[in-house]
C-alpha cells in the first residue's frame, strides 16, 4: 500500500496525534532518491516501532554553494512506488519554504554541530554538518518520533546527531543500521546515479580501500596507509582515509594527501571505523567499515 503524503507539519502532527494515538513512532530522514539503503533503514524503523515516517527532504542547508543541492536527484513517485513495498506509514515530503521560511536568506538561530563537525567529512565540507543538525533537529521536533534510524554508511552523521539529542536533550533514540551495498562492494548511493562510464568501475576503490585496510590491522595507521594506497589509482581523487573510535568519533590516523596524522591509541579494545571518502567523476563518494581495534 502506497504511504500517505504530507506535507503539511501541522496536519502531520495531527495525524499522528489522532490517527496513531499512543503508537510507537520511528522517523527515517531521507533526501529520497531512495535505494535499497534507505528501504533497509525503514525496515528496520518497522521491526522497532508501530509508526514508520519517512521524510524525503532535500536539505538545502548541508549543500555549500558549488555543490549538487540543484542537480540532487528528486523522483517521489519513485519514491513512493518503492515506499509502499516496505511498511512505510506515512511520508513527510516538506517544502524548502517550510522547513526554512526565511529561505533563501538563513536561520537566525542555528546549532553548533561541535568538534566532530570540523574533522574528516566536515574538513572538506565546513558548513555541511551545521546544515545536517539543523535539519534535522526541526524533523525531530515536527515529527516527535520515538526513535529515529540513521545509516551507518554516514557515521559521522549518526555521531554528531547522537551528540546533539545527548546534549539537547532531545527524547529520542538515535538507531544506526548497517551498510547496504550492491554485490560487487560498492555501497548504494542516491550520488551513484552520477556515475558515468568507467567510474562505476572506478568507484569499487572505496570498497577495496577497506578491504585492504581491514588486512593490517596491526596499527590504525597501518589500515589507513593501505586503504589510501588502494584510493591513489587513475579515476578516483582520494580524500581521506581515516580511523576514529565510535563511541567519540576521535581520530586514531586520518592520511589526506598532504598529511599523515597518528594520534594515541586508548587502551584495551574497542569499536571503531575505518572510513574512506573520494571523489571519482562528479561524485563524491564515502564508505566505512566497523572494526574492534
Ligand atoms: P540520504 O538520503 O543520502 O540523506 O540518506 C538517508 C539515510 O540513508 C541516511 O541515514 C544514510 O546514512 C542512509 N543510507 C544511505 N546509503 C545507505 C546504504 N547504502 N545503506 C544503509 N543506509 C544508507
């Protein structure tokens, strides 16, 4: 069955409030184009919770200027037609004017994504993750869910948004769901679509960067050398390589191309990713894999 559309935040909070009275609600904020990436995070929202929204938004406000916010793929009947084979309930599909009734002049109150925002993702992309809270925080309020599921395929996301409902003290809980990929490794993205030619091709470096970082686990820095080895070939512009713990997001090494950085290495084991973010074609590619290091 085909979700319900809205886009109205009153009539949405209407409908839970009357219609869903009393249910357990979980949000999974999408900028649509979806995949089976996102179809695997509403399933899991379904198997948490007995009210599953969905919000298909193209967030303006993580796009810097030059990047893809125009040319952001955006098909909600496409959306739609794969929504309803998942259990999705209802299907938030807001308004830039909405969500930003100031736009495109800016929020004058605004939140401070803190520390993690600045390293690795928000290195290259400064205004990104401010963007990503601010959307965020205003999709929590309109929808109040219970919880909300996020992919691990953006960690550092899932870790700045924990940060904020922990320091804002927002009630709910934050569910990471693991990486889905296509059967040859590439993780699914809405930015594959950008893909041309080779770079299909081209774009399984991520995938094999983890790999082989995974085959030298003896030092964190030792995994990030190999995995951006194996980004440095024809056809892809490696960003980063990276180890950071999961539990703070603190860096262990993080390799660019005019730096290698190695920072202390706690005690004992415990879960971290190893991340690799690169360019190939016009797309900007990110992936990650959890190891106890
Ligand atoms: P996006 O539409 O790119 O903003 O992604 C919406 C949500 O889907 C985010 O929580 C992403 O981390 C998650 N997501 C994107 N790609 C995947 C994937 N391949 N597997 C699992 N979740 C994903």
């Amino acid at each position: 069955m085909q979700p319900r559309v809205i886009d109205d935040p009153h009539e949405l909070r209407s409908i839970l409030r009357v219609g869903y009275q009393g249910r357990k609600v979980a949000l999974v904020p999408t900028m649509g184009a979806l995949h089976e990436g996102h179809l695997s995070l509403v399933a899991k929202a379904k198997e948490l919770a007995e009210v599953v929204v969905v919000s298909v938004f193209v967030n303006p406000t993580q796009f810097a200027p030059g990047e893809d916010f125009e040319s952001y793929p955006r098909d909600l009947e496409a959306d739609l037609a794969a929504l309803s084979k998942c259990g999705a309930d209802l299907v938030f599909a807001p308004s830039v004017a909405t969500m930003y009734p100031n736009y495109p002049g800016v929020d004058q109150v605004t939140i401070n994504p803190g520390p993690t925002a600045t390293i690795l993702e928000g290195a290259t992309r400064p205004t990104h993750f401010a963007g990503v809270a601010q959307v965020v925080a205003k999709l929590l309020h309109l929808v109040s869910p219970d919880l909300a599921v996020f992919g691990q395929k953006d960690a550092q996301q899932v870790s700045i948004v924990r940060q904020m409902v922990k320091d804002l003290a927002f009630p709910v809980d934050i569910v990471e769901a693991p990486i889905i990929r296509d059967a040859d490794g590439l993780a699914l993205s809405s930015r594959n679509m950008y893909l041309v030619g080779n770079e299909r091709q081209d774009a399984l470096a991520l995938s094999r960067a983890l790999q082989a970082g995974l085959g030298e686990m003896h030092s964190p820095l030792a995994m990030a050398t190999a995995a951006f080895e194996i980004l440095s070939v024809p056809g892809v512009q490696p960003d980063y390589a990276a180890v950071v713990t999961a539990a703070s997001f603190d860096r262990l090494a993080v390799i660019t191309k005019d730096s290698v950085e190695e920072f202390a290495v706690p005690d004992g084991p415990q879960d971290c990713y190893l991340l690799v973010a690169a360019k190939v074609g016009r797309a900007r590619l990110i992936d990650n894999v959890k190891v106890v290091i």
